[in-house]
C-alpha cells in the first residue's frame, strides 16, 4: 500500500510539473509577434488610396503608412502580404497574416468575430455614376437603378443591413474589385456603384471620366483593424501604438497627403 502511495505521488507530482510547464510556455499572443520580428499585415492591394500599387508597382497608401509608422512605434518590421479579400478570415485564423488593415469596416459582424482596434478614420458608402442622370435620392431610387459594387466590401455588407434592401437586392452585381466594376460601368451593364467615399473621390482624380456622386449615401463607415478574436493583448498594443502615431501628428501628416485634409479619428465602440 505504501509503494502505491509513493508511485501515486510521484505521479501526480509529474503531472503537475507538466501542466506548469505546459502553461508557462505558451506564448501570449504579442510574444508570438515579438519572437518572429514582425507583424504580417493582410490586404487587398487594388484598394486606394488605403493599399494599392503604384505604377512602379510599389505598394503605397494611407493604411500601409500608418502600419509603417505604427511598426515603428512597436519596434517590429511590418511585413505587407496581399490576399483574396473574400477569404481575409480565414488567411486571419490559419496565421498567414497577424491582421487586416486596408480600409476595413467595423461592422457588428466583425466587432463579434475579431477583436478590433479603435475606429481610426470616418468614412461613408455612397453611390457614383458615370451617368449624371443617374441621381439616387433615397433607398427607394435604388430599385431601379444596377448597383456595382465589390464582393465582401463594407458597401455590400451597409447595403445588406438597409431596411429597404429587400426592394433593391436584384439589382446588385458583385465584382472581383472595384476596378472591374467601373469597367463594367463603361460597357454599359451597371448604372452605377456602391463604393466607400475614400476610395470613390480617389478613383475621380485619377480617372479620366468624372464619377458623379448620387445625393443619397448610406451613412457613416469606420475602419477599423481587425485580429483574431484571442488576439487582445496584440489588439491593446497596436491601440496604444496607433494613438501615438495620432497624438505626435504623424497620422494627421499621412491623412493629408493621402486625402489632403485629416479624417483620422480615434474611438471605440461605446
């Protein structure tokens, strides 16, 4: 009886020191980033001005300068790696990437599937046409008029959560990018596009058409950066990284270069 008494302490002692073991190594979701030097971030690299290519095929934008400039402030190299925007999710769960940042909207779906940092720039999804006949008042103009717009993007997602949807939800097609729906747009096969207004009055710059701006718009849209839903502690450290960069200025210099004037907010969700 005594030996089994020993072998059993001996166990559990074992037992013990393995849990212990077990749970001072696990790394914290900021030292996983610590330890590999760098923060993998996800974008879709056709969105400007947020992260696009220039025509040295350069990857430039606001959100990849305020990454750069966060990095800094972190002391970790930031690495940009572009994905498929509809499968950003899972490229986030299967650690391709550490998070989201281009011009990512903080809806109520992703508020509870990801763990975001604060609202950091006010945008708005509204309607464009080349066409400026084509002037949508309301939700109910909507009905029928053809709506281009991206697949998985914050206006398909404000589009979805409009009351009137239901009366306009045929009328939408989804595109690969917004470049391919303002294609489609010159051939005649949509009237118009539900885009976000950063990315629509940066396309009317660069064009060579004027992009006319319907009346109605949906309303507010702000961004966010979105990490996996345990990743809090790395979410907390970019939050303070990101006031930094706003309270020093800098974040006021990289909006007017991109937008020539600062809509960098900083809030949360209360």
């Amino acid at each position: 009886m005594k030996k089994r008494l020993v072998l059993l302490l001996v166990a559990i002692t074992v037992l013990a020191s393995a849990t212990l073991v077990g749970c001072g190594s696990k790394d914290s979701d900021w030292s996983y980033i610590q330890d590999k030097g760098e923060l993998i971030v996800g974008l879709d690299d056709t969105f400007a001005p947020m992260g696009f290519r220039d025509k040295n095929n350069k990857l430039v934008g606001f959100d990849v300068d305020m990454a750069k400039a966060v990095g800094k402030e972190l002391n970790i190299k930031i690495k940009f790696q572009p994905i498929d925007w509809d499968s950003k999710e899972s490229e986030l769960k299967s650690k391709n990437i550490d998070c989201i940042w281009n011009g990512m909207s903080a809806t109520k779906e992703r508020q509870e599937k990801m763990s975001l940092s604060n609202k950091y720039l006010n945008n708005k999804i509204i309607i464009m046409s080349l066409n400026k006949n084509i002037n949508a008042k309301s939700e109910a103009d909507l009905k029928d008029i053809k709506i281009g717009t991206q697949a998985d993007s914050a206006a398909l997602e404000t589009m979805q959560a409009n009351k009137n949807y239901d009366s306009f939800k045929d009328n939408i097609s989804e595109y690969k990018s917004y470049d391919d729906a303002i294609l489609d747009m010159k051939a005649g096969r949509i009237d118009c596009i539900a885009i976000d207004q950063v990315l629509g009055e940066y396309k009317n710059k660069k064009t060579d058409e004027e992009l006319y701006v319907s009346d109605f718009d949906f309303g507010n849209d702000f961004y966010a950066i979105g990490f996996r839903k345990e990743d809090t502690e790395l979410t907390n450290k970019v939050n303070d990284a990101l006031k930094a960069v706003i309270d020093s200025g800098q974040a006021e210099k990289i909006s007017k270069k991109w937008f020539g004037k600062n809509i960098v907010i900083f809030e949360d969700y209360k």
